[in-house]
C-alpha cells in the first residue's frame, strides 16, 4: 500500500510531561490541553523521542507520531543533508517548560560522553527564549574561581546554590547552554527549549525533594562533575537588542542564535520559508500565526508548533504587530 503524499505543513499534538516541579501555566498562558490534577512542566512540542513523541494533529497523517512518520518518510520528511549527517536519528527536540517551582541544578554531557557510556548517539546543548517571567531567575554556570573539588565539596554540604550564578531573567531573553554547562530553570519562569534530542539530565542538586512516587529523586553527581565544563561563562542576551539591531528593518526574519547543532530565527513579519535542505519547525509564541503552502494553510495559536517537511515553500505571516513566532532548523 502506497503512503499518502507528505502534507506541506504538519501541525504538532505535544506530549505532555508530568513534573513535580510543573504547574498549570501552559493551560492558562497557551492553551494546552492538561490532564486534570496534574502538574505538567513540559510539553514536547516537537519530539521523535521514544514514549515522548509529538503526534501529527491534523491532516492525512492525524493520530501519527512523529518518529512513526519519520520511519516511513525519511529523507522527504527531514531532507537529504540531515540524514547526511544524522542518520536515521531525528535532530531536534523542542518544548515549552513551566516552571512552577525550581528545577534541579544539573548538567548534560556532550556527543564524546553520551557514545562513550552507552547513553545514547547525542548528548545535550540547547537554548531557551525566555517567555514569561514572575520576576524569575535562572542557575547560570558557575561563580568565578569555583573549582571541582569546590563544588563538589558545596553539594556535599547541601550548599550548591552558594557556588552557582544566578541571573535574573524577563521575558525576550535568550540563553544558549552548550553540554557542560551547570544550569537550572527557576520558578516564576516559562520558557521555549530547542535542543538536540536528547532527554540526558544529570542532577547534581535537587533540594533533598521528593519526587512523583514520593521518594527521593536520584541525583548524578560523579556524572555531572564528569561532563561540567568548569571554564563556561554563559551570558544571558537580549531578543529585543537583536531585533533593534536587524540590517533590514523590513525584513521580517531575525537570526538569534546559529550553533553546531541548530538555529533559531525569531519572525515579526511575513517571510517565506524554503525548506530545500532540511525541515522547519514553527511555534508561534505571541498573537496567531498563519502558515500558507500552494495547497494548505495552517493557523497556528500561541504556543502551537508546527513542522515544515523538507522540499517545501511555505509563507509564515505573524498577525500584524502582535504575532511572532520562532523557527528552529537544524544545523546541517
């Protein structure tokens, strides 16, 4: 049996992730379809994780998820140069994260690590944009001077965040986290995630808490001091800064971060997206956002995510003046 035509747009169903840290702010800010008595602190917007896929909401390939649709089209899904480099493995990950209260302190390793111990093909750089704050802050690195043996020394000590830098943060900033870097999300905080796809966290810290089942939840330590790059100073910068600073004003596109792994793009104005090498995935974060192919349209509400299969030429318009939305790629 013949598969039906890859539609030019596929609108994304997130998997939603239970968290003892999570709230209820992704029903109220965007929408999200929680499941009652719940605290959810993730919605995997798009995912080809195994048990955590995203599925495709509407369409001919409705209830599909999304590796289940990579398996039967590959490279006319994702484009040649991204099985090149990937392989069959999916590149990217993306979710939005409601932090109700503080995340643990912890870290992710990088490709070298992950392949060596067994723990997977990628490790785990990402980036966030900050959405919406509550006058929140964020673990970012650590301390100037803070050595191994000294944090180890603080986690023994039940003392970590004494060690760790914290920045204050609002929503538009944006924030790249290369694997290594010790970091953590706070509460207050709702934020946009684009990552390789990988779910590899070692927690070094977590507030004596208990988790879900009521136990203690496990920490990684001697994990996480392995992969810490102690030299990381990561810096928190400023979308609207980026947007100010645009070449052509008119254009409707700007490049926020463009890494070894991915590139974000912020759009404020109508662009056209030509998906010649790879995919896109879209996710409006303000207003609506409306996605027009030669044979489909799509209306994107805020925080909906929709992917753009390779080969396609789709225009992405933000509503006027009050639509955005973000376009992750990955980096080929």
């Amino acid at each position: 049996m013949s598969l039906p035509q890859l539609p030019e747009i596929l609108p994304l169903r997130p998997y939603l992730r239970e968290m003892v840290w999570g709230g209820r702010r992704l029903g109220e800010l965007y929408g999200k379809r929680l499941p009652a008595d719940k605290s959810i602190g993730e919605a995997f917007e798009l995912s080809a994780l195994a048990g955590r896929d995203s599925t495709i909401a509407s369409g001919v390939l409705e209830g599909r998820g999304l590796a289940d649709v990579l398996g039967d089209y590959g490279p006319d899904l994702v484009g040649d140069a991204v099985i090149a480099r990937y392989g069959d493995a999916f590149p990217l990950l993306i979710k939005l994260i409601d932090a109700q209260d503080d995340l643990s302190i912890q870290v992710h390793p990088d490709d070298v690590y992950a392949r060596a111990h067994a723990l997977g093909t990628y490790g785990k750089t990402e980036a966030w944009v900050i959405l919406h704050s509550d006058a929140g802050r964020i673990a970012l690195g650590l301390e100037d001077g803070v050595s191994a043996e000294d944090f180890s020394a603080a986690i023994a000590a039940g003392e970590a965040e004494q060690v760790v830098h914290f920045e204050s943060v609002s929503a538009g900033d944006v924030v790249y986290l290369p694997a290594g870097t010790v970091h953590a999300l706070c509460r207050g905080v709702v934020i946009y995630e684009v990552q390789q796809s990988s779910d590899i966290t070692f927690r070094l810290y977590d507030y004596d808490r208990d988790g879900l089942d009521g136990g203690k939840r496990e920490l990684h330590v001697e994990q996480g001091l392995a992969v810490t790059d102690f030299s990381l100073r990561p810096q928190v910068q400023k979308l609207q800064q980026k947007l100010a600073q645009k070449l052509k004003p008119y254009d409707g596109s700007t490049t926020v971060l463009d890494t070894d792994y991915f590139r974000l793009d912020v759009i404020d104005g109508e662009i056209e997206v030509d998906t010649q090498f790879t995919f896109a995935a879209v996710t409006a974060t303000a207003g609506h956002v409306t996605l027009s192919g030669d044979k489909q349209e799509c209306v994107l509400g805020p925080g909906d995510t929709a992917m753009i299969p390779a080969g396609q030429n789709v225009r992405v318009c933000p509503a006027p003046e009050v639509g955005r939305c973000l376009i992750a790629t990955p980096t080929t």
